[in-house]
C-alpha cells in the first residue's frame, strides 16, 4: 500500500511519524541520507530514490520532518518544493489531541502537535508546524514555511509572515504582525510590531 513519505528522520521527523501514526495515516517510511540510531518505520533510502519510489508506488504524499532553527527561507522550505516537482502531494498531520475550531484553514503539508489549539477564524499557510502546546487565538494569519514553536501564545489577529520562526514560549499580543523571515527568541514578549528579516528577542522584544 501507498503511504507518506517523512522526509528528514531526525527528532522532528520522529515526532511527525508518531502524529500520523496517533491519526491512522498510512506512513511509508523516511527519506534520509545519513540516519542515527534506530527508527519506528523503514528508511527507504535518500533523495535521489523519490522517483523510484514513486515509480514502484511505495510513496505518493510527503511531509517535511525538519524543524527550523531560525526564520528565513530554510532547507524545509526548499525541500518543500523540490517534492513538489516529484510529484508529490503535501500531506497533514494533525494529532488527534490538537483541538481545532470549525472553520479553521490548514494548508498542505502542516503539522499540527498533540496539545495546540488553533481557534476560529485562523488561516495557516502552507507547510508551517504549529508545535508541542501552542496557541493560537482568533482570526490569526500564518504565512506558509512559518514555525510556531512548542508553548507559543499568540492573541486574537496576530500575522505571522512567511518563513518566521516563533521561538519556544514566546507571547504575542493581540493585533501584532511579524514580518516575513523573522527570527523571534525563546521566551519573547512582543508588544510591537516587528519588521520582515528581523532577529527579535527580550520582554519586551527588541531586535537585535
């Protein structure tokens, strides 16, 4: 049977399987090319195998099983579309303990983790995660390739622009909008807006 391929088999990429597998998606293995230790479902080899692969019918969907370190057009973002010019279609992962609004907008290829809640009226772009115990209020727009780290909180009508990392447990009051590939530390409180290309962190958050 056709299933998922997991590109990247990392810690992250470990913790897309299990949200798949936690909501009975048929997962395919990883792709990976230089693999540590053991994995909870096959490896089935590297990049430059994807079109045998699909040839065979091994793997027809994929998801991106990279985190970000830093905002800014990331390897994720370009391995994103490099399966898209496979042939590949995006899948979601969503953990059946995530609680999402009716209404919600999720685009391909998110992952959304066991704990995050997403309420009415957010829109998410394309291949963003939505991490470990995240929140996110009313009306917010994410930009696609976006990583919304674990314990973020982000008010009703905040805009996260494309490529931007949230660093973990950082707080977003409402109506703020961060700009494209922007870095925000760990532990942040923003209160203003924040400009595209920016490396933001502090309570308050200032760039740096």
């Amino acid at each position: 049977m056709s299933g998922i391929a997991i590109i990247g088999a990392g810690g992250h990429g470990r913790v897309i399987a299990s949200v798949l597998q936690a909501s009975n998606a048929p997962i395919a293995g990883f792709i990976d090319s230089s693999v540590k230790g053991a994995l909870p479902f096959p490896l089935l080899g590297k990049d430059e195998d994807i079109p045998q692969l699909i040839e065979e019918g091994i793997i027809t969907s994929f998801i991106i099983g990279l985190g970000s370190i830093r905002g800014g057009r990331s390897l994720r973002a370009k391995i994103f579309d490099k399966m898209l010019a496979f042939g590949l279609t995006p899948a979601v992962a969503i953990h059946p303990m995530a609680l999402l609004s009716p209404g919600v907008k999720i685009g391909a290829g998110c992952a959304v983790m066991a704990g995050a809640i997403v309420n009415t009226g957010v829109s998410v772009g394309r291949n963003t995660i939505i991490n470990t115990g995240a929140i996110i209020d009313h009306d917010g727009k994410i930009g696609e390739h976006v990583h919304i780290a674990p314990g973020v909180t982000l008010s009703g009508n905040v805009t996260v622009g494309a490529n931007s990392l949230i660093g973990v447990g950082s707080t977003i009051r409402q109506g703020i909008i961060i700009g494209e590939n922007v870095t925000l530390g760990a532990g942040s409180v923003v209160v203003k807006n924040v400009e595209d290309n920016a490396i933001a962190f502090g309570n308050p958050a200032k760039p740096n």
